[in-house]
C-alpha cells in the first residue's frame, strides 16, 4: 500500500485516470450537427451577437492587486512570533509600506 503513496506512483495513477476521465467526457460531451448554420454564432438573446468580445479589465485589476496584497499583509502579521521587538518591527514597517502602497493607489 506504500507503495501506491509514493510521489511518482500516485502522479502516474492520477494522470492515467484524469487521462480516462478525459476520454470518457469527450464521448459525452456536445457536439455541433454538420450543416446547421447557426451552430458557430454566439447566442445574443435574439439580436446579432458579436464574435468577439474582449472586456476591459484595466479599472479592477489595481483593487484586485492590492486586495492579494493586503492578503499578504494579514499572512505576515498574523504569524509574528510573541515577545520579539524585531519581528513586531518588521511587521509593522510591513503595514506601514501596505498604508503607503493603499494611498498611491487611490491618489488622483
């Protein structure tokens, strides 16, 4: 049973069965009729659908950005040891440029 634990075993045996999972879904899966012109357009409700759309993610990805950061920031200061004035030091000064970093964030 050991055996089947080891690293390079059980990758091969999860490979092999995503690898089965995989050739099992394409058999289930859909598949356009030949023929039916209105199968390659994109659906719109009715009206004309445009074929590609690409949307601007360039006003969230900042609050996205610094919202990972502060996740950070709660990781550092959270895992403080007790009763060190360094540590306490640095995970203040780790804040602080978190607080500096959130004011050039929102300046305008």
């Amino acid at each position: 049973m050991e055996v089947l634990l080891a690293p390079p075993v059980a990758f091969a045996l999860v490979l092999t069965a995503s690898f089965i999972l995989f050739l099992l879904m394409g058999r289930v899966s859909y598949r356009p009729q030949s023929g039916n012109e209105a199968n390659p357009k994109p659906y719109a409700c009715g009206e004309e659908g445009q074929p590609l759309v690409r949307p601007d993610y360039g006003q969230v990805f900042p609050f996205a950005f610094f919202f990972t950061i502060l996740h950070v920031v709660a990781l550092v200061t959270t895992t403080v040891p007790d009763g060190s004035v360094g540590t306490i030091t640095m995970a203040l000064v780790y804040v602080a440029g978190a607080i500096v970093g959130l004011i050039v964030l929102y300046r305008r």
